[in-house]
C-alpha cells in the first residue's frame, strides 16, 4: 500500500481570489487536500483575464488545480447555513478578504473560532491585523512600494522605482501561508485545539529583503538617522530617483560586484557569475586568466578606479567568446555560472526535465497544458501535481449533497441566488 499524502483526509474551504490564498491551497491540493473554493456567482476575478476557455485564464490555471469550486453569494440571507455547513467538517479555513470584508461576513477569525474550536484558520492582510495601516487594502505592487522591495529590487522606469519581480511578495507569503497551516495541523494533532495562522503580504515583502533587514543600534543607527535626515531634504527638494537611491549607503553594491557578481554579454547572448568567496573570486581569475593584485586587500578599500579597470578588461573578454565556451570554463573551475535563460525556454528544458519541475495536465478544450509542479517533494510522491478544476458551477449539486443538503434544499439554493450551477 502505498503511503498517504501528508494532507490526506484533510479538508480545506478556501475563501480566496488572486494569487496569496489561491496558491496556498493549490500547495495543500498537491500534497493531497480536499480544497472547496468558495468563488462569487461570477467566479474569481481571474477567470476573466484573457480566458482561454470558457471561465479559465492561464492565470486561473496557475494558482487553482485540483480543487473543487462552490460559487456562492456571501451576502445572501442563506449563505450563512452554507458556510455552517462546510465548516463543520472542515480542518482548514483560509481566506484573503479585503480588510473588514470577513468581519461583515462573520468568517472573521475569533468568530470563527469560537463556532469550531478545531478548525485552523488561515488569514492573509495586506500590511498586517493591527497598526495605522491595518484597513489600508494593498495588492503586491502596493506592497512592493511601502516595504521598501521595490527600490532594494533596483528596478526603474523612465527615472522612478518599478516593480521587481512580478507578485513575488504574493507568492512568499503563499508559501509562508502554507508552512503556517501545516504547522497548526501538527499542533493540533497533539492539542486537539485548532488556531489562527497569520501573515501578510508586507511580512512576505521585508522577508524577500531579508539581506537589508538587519540594523546594529550601536553601529548603523546614527548614519541611518542622518541619511533619512537628508533623504527628507532631498524630497522636498524635488531631486529625482535616481539621484536619491546613488546617495543611499545602503544600495551601494560592493565595488567588486563590478567584477565578481554580475552579468556579462558573451558574442552570443548573456551570462551570470557568483563569485561570493574569495576562493571562488581565485576560481574565477584562474578559470578567465585576468590578474587581481588586490584581491587580497579589504574590497572597500580598494580604489574605485582598480574595479574600474579590471570591468573594462572583464567586459572586453567575456565579449570574445560565446555563452557556452564561458559556460563550460567557469563550471569546471567550480564557478557558479549560468547562460541567461528567458522564461518560456524553461518549458523544454533538460535540467528542470529531470528534476521534475513541471507537470503536464489533460485539459478536455485546451489538449496538453504544461505547469509548474508542486515546488516541494516528499518521497513516495507525496506531493503530486493536480489535473484542472472543474467548471464553475459544475459541483454545486453534488457538494451542497456532502454537507448534508438534501435534493430539493440545495434546488431551493440554487433558485434563490445564493449559489447557482452551469
């Protein structure tokens, strides 16, 4: 017999749109989770962008496999016996509401735990449950913005901070999210007492800038109020964001990442290096054959004008060649390297092939449909990547049945409005 997933038997009612949430649940589906997502009459607002089925998006595909969909109208008379209904057998409740939506509904956290004292309840918020910006809504670009990401991300736009990388604070705090869940279940086992699981999409953001979110009081304090003394001059005096983000000791990189760390053009494309050691700085001069006379010394000591040269050097050599030449080179010498890939070339790629990182689907209109797999293994396949969902609408009779609705009351719910099918 075949070990059981670890989420096995578990039963998640995901209250969920976009990204945080969506994804979370996918994560608990592929790990073996029995996911209800509860979707308005009209689905989630991500069914519409840019459909390439009838209510599917490939956005939709992304962050929803392997679930089971109820639409329902959380502000109908009768939603309430609906949710009562899933919640009492249900082990996981997780939701993204925007701020204040779940306490109209009666879905927020205390209420919750108070009707089912074990059942865990995963709650994402934009900048967390308490503070002056706790009923502010937020999405991950606003997030970007307030949590300092985007300008660590180093990204501009005709001279202002862009975007970094896109929703990648939604999908930390989905996998934040998920750990969270399933360590309440671990407690649970040994409790019996459910719990209230938190994140935000602002935790998520200062965890990706982890790196920079450290401040020593007796070393970095009084520089740093002195920069945010001159940082607030400058923004009154208009200066642009170029010229504030130069002037920022923080987002200086280190003189040898003009040398060491960085990408360089090849004759035919792109490559990365990583040389974060100094053994592997060594590796590097060896593997190129360009010479370093102060490789020895303190790197920001050295002269500006040493990196300076030795970039010009580096960048003439690196052009002379191709990607795979310095590719080969470099990973003998030991060299962290890779060519520049863009995404789509990943689809048939050899590495992420044998490694398993994506899982083809059947979908019955679209044929194959390649997606990522679960982004974590347990032996004895105990994560598996999920087929589609079904249409919206498609379940309704035979999920209100297993909450305990008999034929004619879930026809009398479907004719009231408070769900619909089809």
């Amino acid at each position: 017999m075949a070990p059981e997933q670890p989420f096995d038997g578990v039963t998640v009612v995901e209250f969920g749109q976009f990204v945080a949430v969506p994804f979370c649940a996918q994560l608990l589906a592929d790990g073996g989770a029995r996911v209800i997502k509860i979707e308005t009459l009209a689905g989630d607002p991500v069914r519409r962008l840019m459909p390439v089925a009838p209510g599917e998006t490939r956005i939709f595909l992304s962050r929803n496999r392997g679930k089971r969909s109820l639409p329902l109208d959380l502000r109908h008379p009768e939603a309430p016996a609906v949710i009562d209904g899933l919640l009492r057998s249900a082990d996981v409740a997780v939701m993204n509401f925007r701020p204040g939506l779940a306490e109209e509904h009666g879905l927020d956290p205390a209420t919750l735990q108070t009707k089912y004292p074990r059942l865990i309840i995963g709650q994402v918020t934009p900048f967390g449950r308490s503070g002056p910006d706790a009923l502010r809504a937020g999405m991950d670009i606003v997030v970007q913005a307030r949590s300092g990401l985007m300008v660590a991300n180093g990204r501009s736009t005709d001279g202002r901070p862009a975007q970094g990388d896109p929703v990648s604070a939604d999908y930390m705090c989905a996998m934040t999210l998920a750990f969270g869940l399933a360590s309440a279940l671990l407690r649970r086992e040994r409790t019996g007492q459910g719990g209230v699981v938190h994140t935000s999409l602002m935790q998520a953001a200062l965890t990706l800038n982890n790196n920079q979110m450290l401040r020593i009081d007796s070393l970095d304090r009084e520089a740093q109020e002195a920069t945010m003394s001159n940082l607030g001059q400058q923004r009154q005096d208009g200066a642009s964001y170029p010229v504030i983000r130069a002037n920022l000791p923080s987002t200086r990189p280190s003189p040898m990442f003009r040398v060491y760390f960085r990408t360089y053009d090849t004759a035919d494309g792109w490559i990365a290096v990583a040389c974060g050691s100094h053994g592997l700085r060594e590796r590097f001069l060896r593997a190129t054959g360009l010479t370093d006379d102060q490789l020895e010394a303190n790197a920001e000591e050295v002269p500006e004008a040493h990196y300076a040269e030795m970039e010009a050097e580096a960048e003439h050599l690196f052009a002379s060649r191709s990607t795979a030449e310095w590719e080969l080179a470099l990973w003998a010498a030991g060299v962290p390297v890779s060519e520049v890939k863009f995404p789509f070339e990943l689809f048939d790629d050899e590495q992420a092939a044998a490694s398993g990182m994506f899982h083809d689907l059947a979908h019955p209109s679209l044929g194959n449909v390649r997606v990522l797999a679960p982004p974590v293994s347990l032996d004895a396949d105990g994560f598996r990547g999920r087929g589609r969902s079904e249409p919206l609408g498609s379940e309704t009779r035979a999920l209100l049945s297993e909450i305990g609705f008999s034929q004619a009351e879930a026809e009398r719910l479907i004719a009231s409005g408070v769900t619909r099918e089809g």
